[in-house]
C-alpha cells in the first residue's frame, strides 16, 4: 500500500508540474512544491556535452527551481542514435562553370533518437519511461568547400560540411530537449 501511496503521491506532484509550465520560451507562473527536485545527470552518448546544456537549459526555464544537483528524482537520457543522410544533390560544376555528369550531394538530414525516463533513485522506480524521442532537421553544404588541400586540413581547418553539421546539431539539439521536455508534460 505505501509503494501505491508513494508513486501516486509523485504522479500528483509530476502532473501538477508537467501540466502547468510549458510555454515555448515563456518562464511558467504556477508554483510547484518546493520538495519536488529533479536532477538532471550528462546524458550518455552526449560526449561534448552540448544536449546536456541543452536539456538543462529548457528544463530549468519550463520548470523555474525545480532543478538541483542532488535529488532522489533523475531525469535519465540517453542517445540511441544520430543518423545522417543525404537528401539533396546537384550535378557537379567543373572549374570552367561546365555542368559534368556526376551528381554530389549539398543537403543532408541530421535525425537524432533519445530515450528518457525519469527515474526514483533510492528504489530504482521507473515513474515515466522509457519513452523514445526522435528529431530531425535538413542542413545545407557546400559540397566544393570540402576539396581542401592538404595544407588547408593539416591546419584543422573545417570543410563546409563539418561547419553546417555542427550549427545544425546545435539546432536539432535544442529542438530534442523541448521536445523531452514538452512530452512530459504530455504524459501527465
């Protein structure tokens, strides 16, 4: 009965908070208790650590003081997947501005798969998951900036593909951790 008690008891908290506080960037207005924390550990598979910030940042906004370092409460996540295709092609463009007839890409599609649960520490109670969260943006490139010189590489100079990858996973990065954040607040 008190395990029943216990897990109702951080629904009705889990409900109250998810229900009230998403608002895009809007900080929410409602106020949670106060015991209710939850922290948020480096997500696995994030070894820059830029969905970590991202996460943490949407969750801190669309929960105002109910993040902390220490809590009994985990937010866990972590990477499944991060698939990237190409999508979009053009014929090459020879030096004299001559169309050749051999096709390169210039768009690619950047899908990034995570897993979250929310997780009891002290019993290792499952309150919510693990539910799947899958995101995607399309990122152009300019296929010619990648034929660079050796010098040009030996100096760790990036190519136009690893410039439009990186801004694009900033991007889809941030997008995956409203997207967490908005299907918690969806389940309760």
């Amino acid at each position: 009965f008190m395990k029943i008690a216990k897990s109702f008891f951080y629904l009705l908290c889990l409900s109250f908070m998810l229900n009230s506080c998403f608002g895009g960037y809007e900080q929410s207005s409602s106020t949670i208790s106060r015991n209710y924390l939850v922290q948020i550990p480096y997500i696995q598979g994030d070894s820059s650590g830029l969905l970590t910030g991202h996460l943490i940042k949407e969750f801190s906004s669309s929960f105002p003081n109910q993040l902390a370092n220490q809590s009994n409460i985990s937010l866990q996540v972590k990477m499944l997947n991060e698939v990237e295709d190409n999508i979009g092609f053009q014929y090459e463009i020879d030096d004299n501005g001559n169309r050749e007839n051999k096709i390169i890409p210039n768009e690619n599609r950047l899908t990034l798969t995570a897993e979250v649960k929310l997780v009891e520490l002290s019993t290792g109670e499952v309150l919510i998951g693990p539910e799947i969260v899958k995101v995607s943006g399309d990122f152009d490139f300019d296929f010619d900036a990648m034929k660079n010189d050796d010098m040009s590489l030996s100096l760790g100079q990036l190519n136009g593909l690893n410039d439009a990858r990186d801004s694009a996973k900033f991007e889809i990065g941030s997008y995956l951790a409203k997207k967490i954040v908005q299907m918690l607040q969806d389940m309760y």
